[in-house]
C-alpha cells in the first residue's frame, strides 16, 4: 500500500471544463444513468451528478448560483405564507360581510 493512502480513499482529482462537458455529453447521448456511466468512467458519482445538474441549469440560461437558489427556495416559502394569509383574509372578509347585513 503507498505511503499516505488509507484504504478506500483516494487523492482529490481535478477535471478540466471540457473533461465536465464530455462526460455530461457521455452520460446524456449514452443513456445509461449516472451511477453507470459514473462507474465506467471511473468518476466519483455525485461529482458527475452535480456536472449533469449545472449543466441543465445553464441550457436553461444563467446558471444558479448556491445563493440564487437559497434565495429562490426563501422566496417561494414566502409566496406560499402570503397566499395562505390571503386566503384567510378573504374568507374572515366574506365572514365579517354576512355578519354585519
């Protein structure tokens, strides 16, 4: 065993953009799942799974920052408090007109 290297672990790798490009063309015009070509590509699976991910968001136009996307999921929550506070506004604004008639 070498020097430094524990059993089931190995050095981090870099792959360079057009290595990330390939690979998602790979996974996409091959068909097989990720987990499948992850292994016959000897990647780790969820750095392609993540190479797949920002590769759809940028077909889709500007990719998504983590930040973006943090602030996307905050917002959507609070669309839905604001529609539920309607909702019960409107109703407590029916109650209160056929109360007073």
């Amino acid at each position: 065993m070498a020097e430094g290297v524990t059993m089931g672990k190995r050095a981090r790798r870099t792959f360079t953009d057009e290595f990330k490009t390939e690979t998602v063309r790979f996974v996409r015009e091959s068909g097989k799942s990720i987990r499948a070509a992850a292994r016959e590509l000897d990647v780790n699976e969820n750095a392609l799974r993540e190479w797949v991910r920002r590769a759809d968001e940028a077909k889709a136009g500007r990719p998504l920052s983590k930040a973006d996307r943090d602030e996307v999921q905050q917002l959507q929550r609070e669309v839905r408090v604001l529609r539920m506070e309607r909702d019960i506004l409107k109703k407590a604004t029916a109650f209160f007109a056929r109360e007073s008639r």
